[in-house]
C-alpha cells in the first residue's frame, strides 16, 4: 500500500517540478524576446530618421525640439536632388567603375580558384597559403607606392586605378570560390577529360554552370563594394566630373550650404537599391559572409 | 609512366595558366608595393621632387612627434573597448537570434544586417545627425528617460564613444558569423545540460562561449586589424576634432600622404602599421593554438 503512495509523490513532485521549469522558461523566452525587440527598434531608428530628414523643410532640420516627421514631407526634395546635385552625371560615372569591376572581379577569380581547386600540382597549398596571407595586408601599405605607380603611368583621374587592379584576382574571392569549387565532385572533371575536353572546356561548361550560385555572391560583393566605395574615388577622382555618388556627396558635405535635407535623400536613393538587392538575393549575401567566418 | 609524367606537367601548365592573373596581381599591386613602401620610408618624397634617401629619419621623426602617439592611442583605445564590446554585442545578440523557440527570428535577423549594407558616406552624413547634441535622435530618446546626453563628436571626451555606437550598429557581418558558427554546436549538448537543470546562462558560459572561441577569435583579429585601417567614418564626420581626439592611426597616415604629401613619413607610418598587424595576428595564432589543445 505504501509503495503506489509514494510513487505519486513523487509523480507529483516531478509534475510540479516540470512546471515551475517551463514557468520559468517562459519568462526567460518572453525577456528574451523584449530585448531583442528593443535592440531591432534601435537598430531600425537611423533607417526611419534617414527617410524622415529626406523629406523635411531645411528649416525643420535645425528645429529644437527635433521633429519626429516632418509636418509636410517634402517629396519634392527628391526632384531637388537631379536638379541641385548632379546625379544622372555621378550614377553614369559609379557604373562605369561598377561594370568593370564586376566583370574583372567574376573573371579573374573563377579562373584562378580554378587553378588551385580543380588542378592537382605540387606545392598547390603551399602558395594558397600566400593567397590567405594577402588577405590580411593593410590597404595602408600598398597605397602610397601604388599611387605613384598609377601617377607615372598618368591613370590618376582616370577609371583604371579603380577598375584593372580588379582583373587580377582578389584573395578573399579566391578563398570564397575555392572552398565552393572543391566540393564539387572531380569525378565530373575525369570523365569530362575521358570524352576529350580540353581544360578550359571543363572549366567554361562542366565547372562554372555548377559554381552559378557562389559567382552570384562574388558579384554582389564587388558591386557592394564598388558601389560603397568612398576611399579609392578620393584618391583618384580629383575632376568634378568624374566623381561618384559617394565622393560627390562627401565633397558636397564640405560645401558652405550643403543642403543636408537633399543629401538625406541622396542617402535613401543611394540606400534604396542596395537594400532591394539585399532582399532579392539573402541567401547569397548570408552564404558568403558565413563562408568568410567559417575557414576551420 | 611517361604518360603520367605528361599527365602531371600538363596539369601544372593549366594550373599556371589558370593562376597567372592572381601571380602578375600579387607581384605588381602587392609585392612591388610592400617593396617600394619600405624603399619610399627611407626617403624625403613630396611627389614634386625626386625621392631623397634619408635613412631612418622618418622613423625617428615619427617617435618624436606628439600626433604619431594621439593617433597611436586613439586607435587602440577603439581596438580595445571598441573591439571588446562590439564582440559582447554581436555575441548577444547572436545567442538571442539563435533561439529555435522565438518566432518571427529570421525577419529580425534581417534587420541586424541591414546597417553593413549602408555606403560609408550615407553613414557618416546620417550619424552626423543623429548624434547632434541639441536636436539629435539619441540625445532626444536619452531625454525621455531624463538623462541630459553629452555632445558626442563635437565633445573630446565622447568622440570616440560616438564611433564605438556606430561599430555596434554596424556589427550585423560579425553577427551572421556567429550565428553559423552557433548553428554548428550539436543541439544535444544543451539538452543534457538542461536535463542536468542548466539555465540559459549557465548553458552560455558553459556550452556556447567555449565551443565558439574558435570563432570569436577570427571575428577579433579581423576586428582589431579593420579597427587599425579604419578611417572613412572619421575623416568624413570629425576630420580627426576635436582636439584630435578622433585622429586615428590610419586618418593620420592618409592625412600625412595626400594632404601634407610627405610621402616618405606616411610610408614609414605604413610599414609600422604592417608590423603592428603581423603582431596582432600572430598573438592570436598563438591563443588560438593554446584553445585548439583545450578543445
């Protein structure tokens, strides 16, 4: 008789045990949640603010208190910023370094991460390893000398300090596209071989159609890159006309007037494509960054 | 046999082939570079006249002279409370975002990430604003809870706070790191952990932190070395003010290359960036080595 007693107490105690824990697992969930919550509002702010000063009045930027919204959103500012700020001009000239670099950067490092994927040769790990360690030279040190390199050759205030060096391979590219091209099969290769391709076959028809999606994520990098791009204009765009979107609003930013309500809506035109693509493309941008991280 | 050996001479041949814009890249914007830096260090050179070679008066100049040392510090105090608190953050948030019991996670993840997709000048325009001290955004959430903020970028004091809260904002890359790297730690882990009556906390210090040190450390050497190149954000917010307070080490090496030209003194500044780096890098092989073994 005394055994099933005891057997539920203890049943009981384990119940009551089991549900004070989800109890608390519920309010740590909750805490969880809220935080996180308040950190993405935090996070969102800037984005709202961005769009909020595009549209407000020069004078309600300066007003104290801050306005949250302007009273009369000034959509007009848009229009403002073809006419006051030379924007078809400045969008033209960031294509013409974007397209290049786009097409040097997919180019060049596909044929490359080739040559130390799908190729067995000696000492192959070796020289990577040269690869990995360029990836981690300073910008800093090499831009002095190429500079005057560039100068010599007369290319400052010219695209092609911006967009050759791209047809040259990039080490983070290599190493991205490398470790994707090593998991596809050679076995694609051998009878690709057998049937009498020739090594550039392989690679243009067999390889590069499997290694679509990483070539995507290379793309979109280099177009972020290219379009975000602000120190390398800076050093090389000295004509007004050349500049990018990025180096003429900064230049305009250091003017007496800079007329910050159409530079905000500079900021929202310049943002605006780069966030569509982003949503268009996650599982590109997420695939490459993680693949950046996760070298072990 | 002699096919085989044609076998692997032809591979060799195509892998060259394959390589070769990587190997005229490295030795023409790498290696020339690095070569001509240090030749360039040892130089007076104001691209207007020839280089002149003074021996290592450029370095000895640079341990003379006050900015060399600002700049020095400003850097490392960024690569330090910087650094370690972008690393708290994005790990926080990362543990947060990786809880398969909260819904809606994957909307959230987004808007973490948006901020690393903004151009630097937008950044730099935008924070302007945001940080202004009478009629900015935080210093108006900060009055709400009746806390008057300080003057951020215009205030010696808090300029280089200012830029630690942009570092946070823009911490999203690190956090997707983190993410994939949680998403790597065997779900059964925590299940005996909880079994054994383990809270969230106690699985974090436990479980979480040590098995993501491998991680952690790649996201802090690429953090310190990107703190130690940063300066688009200052030179278009503060141009170094006030008081110098945000001259970093890399705003004071371009300043001294294109806007004072002395090229030689920017490129013994360079070289020293470059040791500086190697030494980073090669602490935190060694750390890494050492968690390796634990592991």
């Amino acid at each position: 008789m005394s055994i099933p007693s005891i057997e539920r107490k203890r049943d009981y105690q384990l119940a009551s045990a089991h549900q004070r824990q989800s109890f608390k697992n519920g309010i740590q969930l909750t805490a969880q949640y809220i935080l996180l919550l308040i950190f993405a509002v935090c996070f969102l702010i800037p984005f709202f603010w961005l769009v909020s000063e595009s549209l407000k009045k020069p004078s309600e930027l300066f007003e104290v208190p801050m306005l949250w919204w302007p009273k009369s959103p000034q959509w007009s500012n848009f229009t403002l910023m073809f006419s006051s700020f030379p924007f078809l001009l400045y969008l033209k000239n960031t294509m013409m370094l974007v397209i290049p670099t786009m097409i040097g950067s997919i180019v060049s490092n596909a044929l490359v991460a080739y040559g130390f994927s799908r190729l067995e040769w000696k000492y192959r790990e070796q020289v990577f390893v040269i690869v990995l360690i360029t990836m981690i030279l300073p910008f800093q040190v090499t831009m002095i000398p190429l500079f005057l390199l560039f100068k010599e050759l007369h290319w400052v205030n010219t695209y092609l300090p911006l967009t050759v060096p791209h047809f040259f391979g990039n080490p983070f590219f290599i190493f991205l596209l490398r470790q994707f091209l090593l998991g596809i099969p050679k076995e694609l290769s051998f009878s690709a071989r057998i049937d009498g391709a020739n090594e550039f076959q392989i690679f243009y028809r067999i390889v590069m159609p499997l290694a679509k999606p990483v070539l995507t994520t290379v793309a979109i990098f280099a177009f972020l890159h290219t379009w975000n791009d602000f120190i390398g204009p800076l050093i090389y765009l000295s004509d007004n006309h050349m500049y990018t979107l990025s180096l003429g609003a900064q230049q305009i930013m250091g003017t007496l007037d800079p007329k910050w309500n159409i530079l905000m809506a500079l900021g929202v035109t310049m943002t605006l494509p780069v966030l569509v693509l982003f949503f268009i493309m996650q599982k590109y941008f997420i695939q490459g960054i993680t693949m950046s991280g996760m070298k072990g | 046999m002699n096919k085989r050996l044609n076998i692997k001479q032809r591979d060799l041949r195509n892998a060259m082939l394959f390589i070769s814009p990587w190997i005229v890249g490295t030795l023409v914007f790498k290696l020339y570079p690095i070569l001509a830096s240090f030749y360039y260090s040892l130089t007076d050179y104001s691209v207007v006249n020839p280089p002149v070679y003074v021996g290592l008066d450029n370095y000895a100049s640079l341990f003379h002279d006050p900015l060399f040392y600002q700049s020095l510090a400003n850097t490392l105090y960024m690569g330090v409370f910087g650094t370690a608190l972008t690393t708290a953050f994005a790990i926080l948030i990362a543990v947060l975002l990786n809880n398969r019991k909260l819904k809606g996670l994957s909307f959230l993840r987004v808007v973490f990430f948006l901020p690393t997709l903004v151009p630097v000048v937008i950044i730099g325009i935008l924070w302007i604003w945001l940080l202004q001290a009478d009629n900015g955004v935080i210093n108006t959430l900060l009055s709400y809870i009746g806390i008057d903020g300080p003057a951020w970028l215009a205030d010696p004091s808090w300029a280089k706070p200012s830029f630690i809260l942009m570092m946070l904002w823009s911490s999203g890359g690190a956090m997707i790191i983190y993410i994939a790297g949680l998403q790597e730690i065997p779900e059964s882990l925590y299940e005996s952990a909880a079994i054994d009556g383990a809270g969230f906390l106690r699985q974090t210090l436990s479980i979480t932190l040590p098995l993501l040190s491998p991680v952690i450390l790649f996201n802090v050497v690429t953090l310190v070395i990107n703190v130690f190149q940063w300066f688009a954000e200052p030179l278009i917010m503060t141009s170094g003010g006030p008081d110098n307070a945000t001259l970093f080490y890399s705003l004071n090496l371009f300043r001294n290359a294109f806007q004072y030209f002395k090229m030689g003194y920017a490129s013994a500044m360079a070289w020293i960036l470059l040791l500086i780096a190697m030494v980073i890098i090669l602490i935190l092989f060694k750390l890494n080595k050492k968690f390796g073994h634990i592991e």
